[in-house]
C-alpha cells in the first residue's frame, strides 16, 4: 500500500499518525481515500473537486506538477507528501 | 550569486573566523565574500533570532534588520535574540546588541518599520540577499514579488506547530513562492503560531538553516536550495527534500520585471458565516446584562490564560462532535433561540465552529465570531 505522509497541521484527522497507509492507483485516488475521514478535511484539500491552490502534493520527494498532477499513477512502494502553506515564523 | 570578495580581512577577522578559513570549500576568499556581502532580515523572531545571532557571528558584512515590534515575554520561548533585559524595547535595537557582541565590525542598519508597499523596494533594492522570517503570508507574498521584481534571491522559512519549511526562491533560476503557493490559504486555514502553536525550537531549527543558506549564497558555495523545498517533521525528527517545479503561468515570476506591480495581499474567509462582535461591544453587553451566551472553544489549557466572565467552556473538536451526535437536536446549555459568541484565541477556530452550529441547524443571525478572539481581550495574555 502507498504511504500518505501528514503534516502535522493536519494529523487531528488522522488520529495523530504521521504515515498512513492506503491502497490508491493514482494521487486523486489516494487523497480523495484520505479525505473520506471528515468533512473539515475534504474541505481544507479541495474545493469541490480541485486540490486548493495552498496545497502541494509530492510523489517520492518530487512535486506532482512535475508528473502527470492527480493522475499521477503510484503504488505500494510510493510516497505521497502532503505539503501544506505555512506562514509561521 | 557571489559577491566581489573584501579587500582584506583585518588581524582580529583572521582570528575570529580561523575555523571558517581552514574550510577548503571556504576559506579565505569565501570569508572576504561574506565580508563583502550584506543580508536583509525581515522579522526578527522565531526565525530571524538565530539567523541573525549567525549571520553575524559568521562574518557578512553588512546586515539590515526589519522589524517594527518591541520584545514581549512571550517571544522569549523561541526569539533567543531578545531576553529579560530588554522587555519592552524595539527588537531590531536588541538583536543589535547581541550581534555586535559577536561581531563588532559588523555594520547594521536598523528599520524599525513593517514592510509595506510604499517601502519594500527601497529596502530590499539595497541588500544581496533576503531572508524571509515573517509571521504572516501578507507579508511573504510582499517579500517573494519584491525579490522577483528586482531579481533577489529569498531565503524562506515557515513554521507551524512542529512542522518547517525552508527553500530558496530566486526566480531567475527556479520557482518563486507564487509558483508554489499561487496565493495564501482563506484565514479559516491558515493558523499563526499564536493560534496553533509552535514547538520553540522549530524556528531555531530553520532559522539556523536559513542562515546556513544566506552565507552559502554569499560566499558562492555549495548548492543552494534553489527548486528544492525541506520539509522537517520535527516530531518524527525526519528531513525530508522535494523537488518543486517552476509555473510557466505563474502570475508574478512569468512575467518581466517592470510589470511586475506589487500589490496588497488580503486574507478572506472562504465563506464567512454568520456575525462577528468586536470585544468593546461585547463588554458593553455583558454590562447590559443583556442575555447572551458565550462559548470559548479554545482548549482547557488555553483557559488558564483567562476567560471572559461566565463563559461555557467547549473545546472545538468536542464540540464538532457533540454537533454530529447531535442529530440537528440544541445542545445542552447552547439553545438555539438565545444569540451565541463564539471565542477562541484568534477568532479562527470560533469562525470555523460557527460553521459547524449552521451546519447543526443554529441560526446564523444569532451566531457572533469574537474579533481578534481572546487576544483582543482585555488584560487576557496574549502570545
């Protein structure tokens, strides 16, 4: 199964787990099987169904804008990243 | 980017920075380069403490600092530029006297100001490199298009919580931040470290990288990060690298210099719900004995910096959930007939949670965001 590495901003929706593994084909599938554990979390990574603009998503350390974005095929053995903007400091 | 090495370093230099000289990637030639070489650093805390203390002790010659704030003690968990001492006073004349304490012959130029649209060129025209260490993405915006505009390379750091980021934008050579984050999340999603906090040592982490990236481009070194963002999780204590792309369409760096217009970033809501009350009228209120009830959201702990008399104490994510189990029903102590404010420390999480009572079927004509949240407050701590 891929792995979906969470910041920590966004581990409340995933009990506090830093990694999660799930069974996905492609980035779109992989976010949309994480974005099911809650509405507040649909929300802050889509709006309807585009990855907001705040959000960035690797694929084993490489920006899916590099790749083929959402379609993005990955499998057992990829890392997904999920970068969010943080302004802290 | 490398800058025209010094003249000559004076008998005390040699001293000083003898364990940079003995570096053959460094040495001489990379020290009279740092001494030729000048830094701006907008904000001086979290991440522009330590970026300052070693940029200073590392030998850059001349260094500006930005910053219109004084020292307050709740900085001093993470600010390690500032102490005690100097409670009170600008932070850009206390980050002074600790740099020249390591570094005499450095030369520093003190603005004690906020960067704005009427100064941002004037300040960032004048240095080799810039150093983002802001608290807010208005700013960083400011900062990237500035250095796209007049081709400067910006040394960025963020933290949150306990995650860091750090890369270096220069768009002559890779990707700005525009071209990363096209623009800042709606308020709701976008946290400060007041809001949710910040492990201290997260920006000594990354302000130390910062720095670490500072002097690489000024002494010509090594590869900066240039298309490459550092992700740190500091509770896994993992480092990881990516590589991050250049948006041809990207609304700043695709374009030429002279039409690049800076412009004003404004933080939204993505859909602002129900009202807001501003704290003086919330005071005048409660003086009126008017019947209203009042729910902080924060989390227990942040109660013990205070609560506003006779509030309901009901944690977010409790009360997401109370909502959900809740079936449409009112919650005990929250009728729906009576008006509500909602508070948090920043007023983010309360706007969030107003959306959740909508959702649960309150009226949104009786639902009130605290502005500012505790923080505007009066006598509340505020961080």
């Amino acid at each position: 199964m891929a792995v979906i590495l969470v910041p920590s901003s966004l581990r409340r929706y995933s009990d506090q787990q830093s990694r999660l593994s799930l069974s996905a084909g492609t980035i779109a599938e992989a976010l949309a099987r994480f974005a099911e554990r809650s509405k507040d979390l649909q929300n802050h990574l889509f709006a309807g169904k585009t990855l907001r603009n705040f959000v960035v998503v690797c694929k084993n350390g490489k920006d899916i804008r590099l790749l083929n974005g959402m379609e993005t095929p990955i499998g057992d053995t990829d890392e997904v990243q999920i970068i969010a903007s943080v302004a802290g400091g | 980017m490398r800058t025209d090495p010094a003249p000559s370093l004076s008998d005390a230099e040699l001293r000083r920075f003898g364990r940079h000289l003995v570096l053959p990637e460094f040495g001489i030639e990379g020290q009279r380069r740092l001494k030729a070489g000048s830094a701006l650093l907008i904000g001086l805390g979290g991440l522009g403490s330590p970026a300052a203390l070693y940029l200073a002790a590392a030998g850059v010659g001349r260094i500006g600092l930005v910053d219109a704030d004084v020292v307050e003690e709740t900085n001093l968990q993470r600010q390690i530029a500032h102490g005690y001492a100097v409670l009170g006073k600008p932070k850009i004349d206390s980050a002074r006297t600790r740099m020249l304490d390591l570094n005499p012959d450095l030369v520093i130029e003190r603005h004690r100001m906020r960067l704005d649209l009427e100064n941002a060129v004037e300040l960032i025209s004048q240095y080799d490199v810039i150093i983002d260490g802001t608290d807010n993405f208005p700013t960083r915006y400011l900062v990237n298009d500035t250095c796209v505009k007049l081709g400067k390379p910006n040394v960025f750091g963020g933290v949150l919580r306990f995650d860091g980021q750090l890369s270096v934008f220069d768009a002559r050579h890779g990707p700005c931040y525009r071209c990363i984050f096209p623009e800042p999340p709606p308020i709701e999603f976008s946290p400060n470290c007041a809001e949710a906090g910040v492990l201290g040592v997260m920006p000594g982490v990354i302000g130390c990288l910062q720095a670490t990236e500072a002097i690489k481009l000024l002494a010509g070194i090594g590869t900066p990060m240039i298309g490459r963002m550092l992700i740190y999780d500091g509770l896994d204590l993992s480092f990881n690298t990516m590589r991050i792309a250049k948006d041809s369409d990207c609304r700043v760096c695709s374009k030429a210099s002279e039409d690049i217009v800076l412009t004003e970033t404004v933080m939204v809501c993505a859909a602002p719900v129900g009202g807001t009350i501003r704290a003086e009228a919330l005071q005048g209120r409660l003086d009126a004995q008017e019947p209203l009830i009042i729910v902080d959201v924060r989390s227990p702990d942040e109660w013990l910096t205070g609560r506003i008399p006779g509030s309901i104490g009901f944690p977010k994510p409790e009360l997401e959930k109370a909502l959900a189990q809740a079936n449409g029903a009112p919650l005990s102590g929250l009728p729906m007939d009576q008006d509500i404010i909602v508070a948090c420390q920043s007023g983010m999480r309360s706007s969030a949670s107003i959306k959740f009572l909508v959702a649960a079927g309150y009226d949104p004509k009786r639902l009130f965001n605290l502005e500012q949240g505790m923080s505007a407050w009066p006598g509340h701590v505020t961080f």
